[in-house]
C-alpha cells in the first residue's frame, strides 16, 4: 500500500496569516476565488467537506489551494448533498 500526496511548500492559510498579519483585499480575492472553485466543484461530484478551516487548505509552490483533511467528510449517494 502506497500512500502520496502533493508537496504544499507554503503552509497552509494560517501560517500565512501569522506570517503576514491580515491580508490585502486582492490576496484575499485571490483565495476565496479559489476556495469557492474547489468546494463547488467537490459539491458537484456528492462531495461536502463538514471541516473547513484555514489549517486546511495548504498552499502549492504556486501559492495555489489545495484542500485537505476530508475526514470527517460526507459522501453523497446519487450526488443528493440534503441528505
């Protein structure tokens, strides 16, 4: 059994606020856009992450989102997300 993930060289979300402090409406634009794509396109393959934080969304070399931690997520069947 093999387990692989993807390099997140930049942290996560947190750590780049602790580094930075707030951040600039642009950067935060820039996240949210991407956040928004990631989790519309999870919604439409049944998928709902119940555990979104900023810990868990890593950064690429890119500086581009990654989602992580699908623990605790719900899996719908026939892509119902009410259940």
């Amino acid at each position: 059994l093999d387990f692989v993930l993807e390099l997140a060289p930049n942290g996560d979300l947190s750590d780049l606020v602790r580094k930075y402090g707030s951040l600039r409406l642009p950067s935060v634009r820039w996240y949210t856009a991407q956040i928004v794509d990631a989790i519309l396109w999870m919604h439409s393959k049944g998928i709902v992450h119940r555990d979104m934080k900023p810990e868990n969304v890593l950064l690429d070399a890119d500086l581009r989102v990654r989602l992580t931690d699908f623990g605790s997520a719900y899996i719908a069947q026939n892509l119902d997300l009410c259940e």
